[in-house]
C-alpha cells in the first residue's frame, strides 16, 4: 500500500464535490467537527465505559473516553511525523497530506466507539444471544449465511461503519460525509463477519462492517488502495493510521480504567502506584509524588500522564519503525503488543489485574447481567413488531421507533438491521427507562 493512495479526502457520499477551499480548517478537521456536533456522539456520554455511572463519583463514560483518545493519537501521529521531517522529509514533499495524519486519526478516535450498544460490550453480547438462543432464531431461514453472522457476532466496530455511512430515513442521503481516510481509520478489523470463520490474523478476531455496507466498504477500499488479502471471504489489510487509534485506545482504557478503580476505592493508592511507577520515566517522580502532593487522587493523576506519555511517545516510535510492515499489511500484532521490555511486563501486569479486580468486580457484574436482560427484553417487543407490524399491539410498538429508523425494505434482514440501529443506538438510561415501560415495571410520566 502507499501513502500516496491511503489518504485521500474524498468525501463519502458527496464524491462530486472536490476539496474544501475552507482555509482555517482542513477536511480532516471538518471530519472531527461534524463528529462532536453529531447525536451518535453525544449520546455516548449516557453510554457506560466499564463502570456504572455513579453519580457523585466521577468515572469515564464512552465520550470522555473516546475524547481522550483522540487527543492521545492526535500526539502518536504528530510525533511520527516528527520523526518523517528529522528522517524522511521526501515523504513529506510527495505527499503533503500525511501532515494531516494527526487529524484524521483524531476523527477517526472520536468515531471509533460510536455503534457500541447500552453496557458495553454485555450489550453486544446480549444482541447477539437473541439471535442464537433466542427468539430471534426463528429469522435465521429468512436470511443467508452472511446476514445471518452478521446478527449472531453483532460487533459495534461494525456498527459506527454502518451509522457513519448509512443514510436513515429523512436525514438526508449522504449520511456524516466523513473523508475516506477518516472512515478506513476507524476500521479496525476490515473484513466480513463470516470471515470468523478463517482463523489467524489479529483483525479476524472481529469484523469491521455488515453486509448492509460490504459495498461501501469495498468502494472506501479500492479508492484507498487497500490491499486485499487472497481469501474466499472479503478480508482486507488494515489502514495503517488504524494501528495508531488501536493504540491510543489501548493506553487510554488500560491506564484510565486503573485511576476509575482507584477513586472508586477498588484499588489503593500503592497499588495502582505500583502499576503506574515503571512507565513514569523520572528520577524526580518519587520525590515530586512525597513532597508536592498530599492527595492521592492529585498523585495517581501525576503517575497517569506519566504513563500515558511514556507509551505515546513509545507507540509512535514503533509506528515509524514498522512503516514497511504496515504498509505491506503484514503486522500483524498491535502497536502495544510490541512494547520493549520493562514496559512490556508492566502493560502484562496491568491487563491481568483488569480481568481479576476491575472487570469482575461486583457493580461491573450486575450492570452487565442486568444490560443483558433489557437489551434482550427490547429486541422480543420491537424486532417482531416491525418485522410482523400486524397487530393492534405491534402498530403501537412500532410507533415508538423514530421516523429515521424506519426502513422501505421488505427483508427480514433490512428490518432487524433497522430495528438494531434503533437499539444499539439507546444511551443506558433510555434502555433502562423504556425497557421498564414497556414491560410494565413503571408507568410513563408526562415528560
């Protein structure tokens, strides 16, 4: 793959149009724009992180979270491209848009958690069982193979492709418009969801589009200059700026979900201290930590800049020393996982006590369990009442999904799709809320 060919900003949807002549802001920046001011976005601030939101105590949500990884690759991007100007300022003068890599990957960052459902990843989870254990598998005759594991492995990767690209009813026909570079940015496993099936790669683990959108995805690709791999399934190498958002997304969860632990009094401070001590890369640290700072709080932020910065800075290095790989699409492991030794053992280290003490702790169990429950409650009304729609019951039903998620199509795959758009899309209150009404347990208020 080349440079040349993998930025573009060519416009989805609006291809007539050439590029923007806008010169306090690039088509790259437009892209982030219209990504903060958008709903899908918004509404990522009432979507759980890892813990329930709590209230008094300030933990991370969807949208600081995607906030902060934006700002993380915007910094990985710009210090590789700081490293093209000391090593290789050829690549600059021949394509000038690699200077906007900091861009497109903050777009892309902003984007790349908008298709996930209410609870994280319980609720993809919980739409997938409807389809595999429950009453969704009645539809599996209705469609074909490929369709159908769409469904059975709903992936949110999937998703934020599908809701930046796909038009809904009303809002006009060239969805976000987002460049085609931002878009293949977000695409983190670029293949179909029955490519599962061919085990291996680091990306085949999920898949990155629906079949609603394979030709969108193809046309983003070949404009691009993806590079195809040899397979019966449509399977394509990832964009490189990818490993940079995966990275970023990475740090950020990994470090953040630590310091939420920590003000949620599930780690101490000398634990997280612990964790956090090997990436801060300064003879002072201790002495700053003991004589500049008597909150524990003010003390573990310290360490978590630290961290951050250290694993940026370590993350870029590696993007620019793997330029031959990524651009053959050959590495196949993530920017983290090439981390040097004593990093490396630290980042093990991290992740093992994130699996036994923070995503197994008591509250992130029951938001889980409990999201699998309503999100299932919300597809047996909705998904055979749109597809049926031939019921006094049903028609009110119906009427509760918003024009926009309507579809014209009559296939029971277009009209599930419509109706996950609706569901997946619910912030975890609304799920909650409208769950409740509609099964009874409360009665809608005026508001």
């Amino acid at each position: 793959m080349e440079w040349s060919k993998l930025l573009s900003n060519k416009r989805f949807g609006q291809e007539q149009y050439g590029a923007s002549n806008d010169r306090a802001r690039s088509d790259f920046q437009r892209d982030y724009d219209r990504l903060i001011f958008s709903s899908p976005f918004r509404r990522l601030q009432n979507k759980t992180q890892v813990f329930p939101l709590p209230g008094s105590v300030f933990v991370h949500n969807r949208l600081t979270h995607s906030l902060e990884v934006a700002s993380v690759a915007r910094s990985m991007a710009n210090l590789f491209l700081n490293k093209v100007e000391d090593k290789n300022p050829a690549l600059i003068k021949s394509v000038p848009l690699i200077n906007e890599a900091g861009n497109i990957v903050a777009a892309a960052a902003l984007a790349h958690d908008l298709g996930n459902p209410a609870f994280g990843h319980s609720g993809e989870a919980a739409i997938s069982r409807y389809f595999t254990d429950g009453d969704g598998k009645a539809y599996q005759q209705e469609m074909n193979e490929s369709q159908w594991h769409d469904l059975i492995n709903f992936e949110g990767n999937a998703n934020a492709i599908r809701i930046l690209t796909h038009p809904l009813k009303g809002k006009g026909n060239d969805a976000y418009a987002l460049t085609y570079s931002t878009l293949a940015s977000i695409a983190k496993y670029p293949c179909a969801s029955i490519a599962g099936k061919q085990k291996g790669l680091l990306h085949r683990k999920k898949y990155g589009f629906f079949q609603s959108e394979q030709e969108s995805f193809l046309k983003i690709a070949n404009e691009l200059g993806m590079e195809r791999e040899e397979s019966e399934f449509l399977i394509y190498k990832r964009h490189p700026l990818v490993y940079l958002v995966e990275a970023a997304d990475d740090i950020c969860y990994s470090i953040i979900d630590l310091e939420d632990a920590h003000r949620l009094k599930i780690l101490s401070y000398e634990e997280v201290r612990g964790f956090l001590l090997p990436f801060a890369n300064s003879k002072t640290i201790e002495d700053r930590l003991k004589n500049d700072y008597e909150d524990d709080d003010a003390k573990i932020g310290l360490l978590r800049a630290k961290a951050i910065n250290t694993l940026t800075t370590i993350c870029a290095g590696l993007f620019y020393d793997e330029q031959e790989h990524l651009l053959s699409g050959t590495l196949n492991k993530s920017l983290t996982d090439l981390l040097p030794e004593p990093y490396i053992s630290a980042w093990k280290a991290i992740e093992k006590i994130s699996v036994e003490r923070i995503y197994n702790f008591s509250s992130v169990i029951q938001k889980e369990v409990a999201g699998y429950k309503i999100m299932a409650g919300l597809l047996e009304e909705f998904v055979p009442a749109l597809i049926h729609n031939n019921t006094h019951y049903y028609k009110k039903l119906v009427k509760l999904i918003p024009k926009q998620y309507h579809t014209d199509k009559e296939d029971i795959y277009s009209r599930t799709q419509s109706v996950l758009d609706f569901v997946s899309g619910m912030t975890d209150l609304y799920a909650v809320d409208l769950y409740r009404n509609i099964k009874g347990i409360s009665f809608p208020s005026e508001t």
